[in-house]
C-alpha cells in the first residue's frame, strides 16, 4: 500500500513538474523554449540579438548584441553591449542550453556554431568556443538551424548537406561541453529539415522542412524567378518518438512548414506550424486514435509568414510576415479556427517575433536572410497589449550594427558566481575540444 | 511513411487507451495528495522574479502520455565520460569508481533542505520508486543508485542517514554521499556538468538554498553518461527500460 501510494505521489509530482516544465520551453521566446530550461517568467532585463554582419557597416561582424529590456533602467532600449565574432557567417538562429548558462548561436552559411557565457555578467556575453567541426561531426550536415536543450546536450536542426547543399539533412546532438554525440539524418520520404520541438509529456517530437544551402544562399529575387529552384522546398512535418529518436509518421504540409510552437497547457496535445510558400496557419493535432493530422486554420496573405510565437495560454499566434512587415495576431482558443484580432505594420520588412512568458510584451526584428532582405533600415522593436492592442514601446536602430535575426531574453537572476568552476579557464565548455 | 512505425505507434496508443482509465482514476488521487503538500512550499528555481504563474498550469490530468519504446529498440549513446571521485558515505571515504563497479548506475546530486517541490523531493521520490522496481525486476545486483549532497556543508552523515530512512532507502542498493570538500564538490559538478549557484536574499546573504537543474544521471559500467533525465521526463519506467536497453546491449554508446 505504501509503494502504491508513493507511486501515486511520484505521478503527481510528475505531473507538476511536466506541466510546469511544458511551460518552461526557448528558441525565439520565452513561450517556446526548450522544456527542459528554466524560463524568464517575470520582466525580462535584456534582449539578446543574434546579428548578421553587414560589409562596410562598423567591423562588418556578426555579433550577439544586448538590448536593455527594463523599463526602469536608464538605458531603456538602447544597444548596452556588443560582442563581435571574427567574421561573417550567417547568423540566424541561437538557443540556451538547459543551465541558461550558456548560449549557442550558428551560422547557415559555413554551419560554425559560437557558444556564449551569458551567466557570469548576462549584460555582457562572453565568446568562450567556437565549433567550427559541425560538417565534419556530422557527417556532412550543414546548416545548423534550431538549437533546442535536452539534458546535457543541445539538440540541432540543420538545413542542408555538404553533398549538394539540398535540403537532404538532419539532426545532431552535443554534449554542453561541446562534444559531439550523434547525427540523425531525416527519413528519405520527407529529406529536409528546419525546425525541431519536443513534448514531454506525449514523447512526440516535431521537426518542419525549408530548403538547401543552395537556395537559402541565393538571392532571393533570383531564385524566385527559377521554377525548378522553387520546386526544392520542404513539405512535410515528422512525428518522431522522442526518446528513442526515430520517426513515426510523416504529414505532408505544402509550402515548407518553418517555426513549430507546441501548444502549452497539459491537454493541449496540439502544435501549430506556418508554411511560407503557401501562407498558412497550421495546427498539426493528435487524433483519437493517436495519429497526428493537420488542418489548415488561417490564410495569413500572400506575404510569406516566418516567425511565430505562442501566448502562454495558448490562446493567440503571433506570426510575423516578411514580405508586408506585418504582425499578425490570430485568436487560436479553437484551435481550429484561427481569427485575425489584430495586426501592426511593423515595417517594410519583418521576421523574429518574440512574447514574453507574462504574455504582456512582444519584441520583433527584421532581418530573414542575408540573400533575401530587402533595402530597409534594420531595428528590433518592442510593443505591449494596452486595452486589447498592440502599442509601440521602443524601436532599437541597428542600421550601425547589422541586421538583427533571432531573440533571446536575459534575466540578472541568472547571473552565477564567480567561482573558480564559473571561470573560463575553467569551464568545462572552455576545456572541450572543437575536433 | 513506413507502415511498421506508424502501426506501431497505433498500437501503443491503444494500449495508452485501455490503461487511461484506471490511470486516471490513480492520478486524480495523486493530484489531490500533491497539491495539499505543496502548497505551503516555495519554488526556488531561477529566473523568477514575480509571482510564479506556474501554479495557473497545475490543472487537469497529468500523465506521461505514452508508453516508453521497448528496452533495446533504441540506442543511448554516450554523452560524456566521468572520472572517478572519492566522496564520505557515513563519515568513511569511498570511491565512486569502488561503488559502480561493474554495474549501471543511477545518480542524482540532491541537498535535504531543498524546498523546491520539482527538485530534489521529484529527484529523491523518483529514485525511491526505481528502487521498488530495480528490486521487484531483480536488478538490485546489477544497478546502484547514488544520491549526491550539493550542500556537504549541512548534510552531514547524521542528516543524510535520516533522510535516507526517511526514503527506505535499501543500504545495499542505494547511497548518500557528501563530497570531502567544497572543492571537491565543484570538481565533480563540472565533470557531470551540474551547475549549482547559492541563492543569496536582498542584502546578498546566503539563504540556504541553492538553484539547480534538477539532472539524475544514468552511467554504464565504464562510467560513462549515456541519458540525463529532468523534470518531466523522470519516469522510472523509462529509467528501468534504459538500465535495461544498458544491459542488454553491447554498451559501446556508438563510440
């Protein structure tokens, strides 16, 4: 009767911690992390910006820029601190690992990946490693996209491959110390690859499809123009079994399915996806039976949706359109019928868009693709619900920095102590070697 | 999609099916026994600095909502290597390397003052369970399970012994050990990559609590790390079915 009941207690214990852990996910925002990460739950302090070099502006780097984020503070707003890598490499994509120590940031363009201190000073990152053996470990991925925690190691999606830069991929898993694990390649009935999420609590992880190098690299108005080109996008999502990595089911969703948000309350057994070829909202559901379906809930324009963000309650999608800069705001309570509530013209362009974990704050930048962009001015610009709307807080210039890609929050809370285990020359992130 | 996997998961969803509804009926019980113990308790995880909201999503039925793939249809590659570290078990030394010997080994790193409800007490009871299940499986000569003080400071043996009591611990099969040293201590969090930060009040006094990610570590017979689970995903089955895939395998973690 005892062991019962402990079993019993250790199932509800369980169920605290997966239901508050379901709400503890990061990539772009705080709504959509990593599980397995601890989140910003109150006013987030900083922004940190993964930042595209631009030739001829200031070093012509990319960089890890931090906005200060807190009303209160003097300089509200404004860039605080900016950390530059040697180099020009894509930027596009950046994830904390499951500590929130650490941050690790990748470039499509040579798949370098850069990991960051974020805790000994969270104003000021600090480059501690540089991988530059992704292709290699990986067996000839290339691209790395999505960088989502589990456990001791950072889970990567990646774009392409080195053979001829398709969009065949795959997986690949790292130790925190920077140690490669594994690579999982795609199934060959649906090759490519972009983004990656995992839900705890049903064992099921998504990943979504976009295109190769050979495409993400090319300018945009060019490619556009090539029906062949444009015939190599993704168009499919795959069911996998999380803990034992392999795929279960295949869905077929036309237009390349990018940005994977799993819905966030503990009954929700749902996720919504965009596809930016055929501009539609999508929730990818769990059937009775315990297969997964789609089922297309909003036509968003002819503006290629990007980014997505998800309120903590699930009950609204943020989705961030390039072509026409708009934010969009879709009313999910049904999941199956997405409402438009409210949209902001943002700007001649738009791509991240990131709430915070209260639901009260949504940040935005601009910058998709280097090859893609168009002649703009470049900016993160931060906005918050006033009566039912969206109202402009403040708009961060990065015309002299760069272009501005994906968004991380930052909190003073997680700052560590200065022991000697926190010293870079110490740290094991700093010890491991980069093959 | 290859029609194998996905009748396999068909399958598994209808034996997910005809459990649910005794497992509901469980979990209902449970629910109401958690809430009523953790309500007085604080959470002391980090990057919180308002009311945690956390508390709105403790509502409905949680249950792991799928069965754990079958022991040795996957694989569990090795994410790092641990060097051996001598620690105090009640007051003696003994080396970790003497302890796992030959054996799989379960290790958690827990302090006894932790109050955070999905931290060591999730970590201590999930152990407490794989324990009856490693003994009614007849593992309890092939596993050993080791429970880690992150403040060797406090716990002292005396205090460890009575927390241990307190878990029906099975002396033979499951440990609490105190590292010699803070130092000590330190070396092997690094090595385990298990942070661990003091959590100081306004006027940046210590307060006796510490802000961990909750990791329980799963170590082959050489001492490597081959799955971390975390809150969440800490589900003793999928603990016993990885022991299991370890044993039964060729243990070569692909590298």
């Amino acid at each position: 009767m005892t062991t019962r009941l402990g079993h019993f207690v250790l199932i509800g214990l369980l169920w605290l911690s997966a239901t508050a852990l379901a709400t503890r996910p990061v990539t772009a925002d705080e709504t959509c992390q990593s599980p397995f990460l601890p989140k910003v739950t109150g006013q987030e302090d900083y922004v940190y910006v993964w930042t595209l070099g631009i030739a001829g502006v200031g070093d012509g780097n990319d960089s890890l820029v931090t906005v200060d984020a807190h009303p209160t503070s003097k300089t509200y707003g404004q860039i605080i601190h900016r950390i530059a890598v040697p180099g020009r490499h894509e930027a596009h994509h950046a994830g904390f690992t499951d500590d929130r120590r650490y941050l690790w940031a990748g470039g499509l363009d040579d798949s370098y990946i850069f990991v960051f201190d974020v805790g000994l000073d969270p104003a000021r990152p600090r480059l501690i490693k540089t991988i530059t053996s992704f292709v290699k470990d990986t067996g000839g991925l290339v691209g790395p996209h999505t960088f989502y925690a589990l456990p001791g190691r950072m889970l990567i999606s990646a774009l392409s491959n080195a053979q001829d830069n398709s969009g065949r991929t795959g997986l690949a898993e790292y130790a925190n110390d920077g140690k490669f694990i594994r690579a999982i390649w795609m199934p060959k009935e649906a090759p490519y690859g972009y983004d990656v999420r995992v839900n705890v609590n049903l064992n099921r992880m998504l990943t979504s499809s976009f295109t190769g190098k050979r495409n993400y690299m090319r300018p945009f108005g060019e490619l556009s123009k090539d029906a062949e080109a444009m015939k190599a996008f993704g168009d499919s999502i795959v069911v996998w079994d999380f803990h034992s990595r392999k795929p279960l089911q295949i869905l077929r969703v036309p237009g390349a399915p990018l940005e994977l948000r799993w819905a966030l309350l503990p009954h929700h057994y749902y996720a919504f996806t965009g596809t930016a070829l055929t501009h539609q909202l999508v929730v990818i559901y769990r059937k009775e039976d315990g297969t997964w379906a789609t089922k297309n809930i909003a036509d968003t324009g002819e503006n290629i949706p990007v980014d997505l963000s998800l309120a903590p309650d699930d009950s609204k999608v943020y989705v961030n359109s390039f072509l026409d800069g708009t934010l969009r705001v879709y009313d999910v309570s049904n999941p199956f019928e997405g409402k438009l509530i409210e949209q902001v013209k943002l700007g001649e362009m738009a791509n991240m868009v990131s709430e915070s974990w209260d639901g009260a704050r949504v940040y935005a930048t601009n910058s998709l693709l280097s090859q893609w962009d168009k002649r703009s001015d470049y900016w993160l610009k931060a906005y918050a619900w006033e009566n039912g709307k969206l109202v402009p807080k403040f708009t961060t210039d990065f015309n002299a920095v760069g272009r501005p890609h994906i968004m991380n929050f930052g909190s003073k809370t997680m700052r560590v102590a200065s022991h000697p285990r926190s010293h870079p020359a110490r740290s094991p992130a700093a010890h491991a070697s980069t093959r | 999609m290859p029609a194998p996997a996905d009748l396999q998961d068909r399958t598994e969803f209808a034996k997910l099916d005809r459990r649910r509804a005794t497992r509901q009926r469980r979990i209902a019980i449970a629910a109401s026994l958690v809430l009523v113990c953790a309500a007085p308790v604080s959470v002391d995880a980090g990057a919180r600095d308002s009311a945690d909201p956390d508390d709105a999503y403790v509502r409905g039925v949680f249950s792991p909502q799928f069965i754990p793939p079958a022991v040795g249809t996957y694989e569990l590659p090795v994410i790092r290597r641990v060097p051996p570290f001598v620690l105090l078990e009640a007051g003696r030394p003994v080396s970790t390397q003497v302890l796992t010997a030959g054996k799989i080994a379960v290790m958690s790193f827990i302090y006894t003052a932790c109050s955070d409800r999905l931290g060591c007490p999730l970590a201590t009871r999930a152990m407490s369970e794989l324990q009856t299940r490693l003994l009614e499986g007849g593992l309890q000569e092939r596993v050993v399970l080791l429970s880690i003080s992150l403040d060797p400071g406090r716990d002292t043996p005396t205090h460890l012994a009575t927390y241990a009591r307190h878990f029906k611990a099975n002396r033979l099969l499951w440990h609490f050990l105190t590292a010699p040293s803070e130092g000590d201590l330190r070396r092997m969090l690094a090595a385990y990559g298990q942070d661990r930060e003091p959590i100081a009040d306004e006027r940046g006094r210590f307060t006796g609590r510490f802000r961990h990610v909750l990791k329980v570590f799963v170590l082959d017979a050489a001492a490597r790390i081959r799955n971390i689970y975390s809150s969440g995903f800490l589900v003793p089955q999928v603990v016993v079915n990885d022991i299991k895939t370890l044993l039964t395998s060729d243990a070569t973690g692909m590298k």
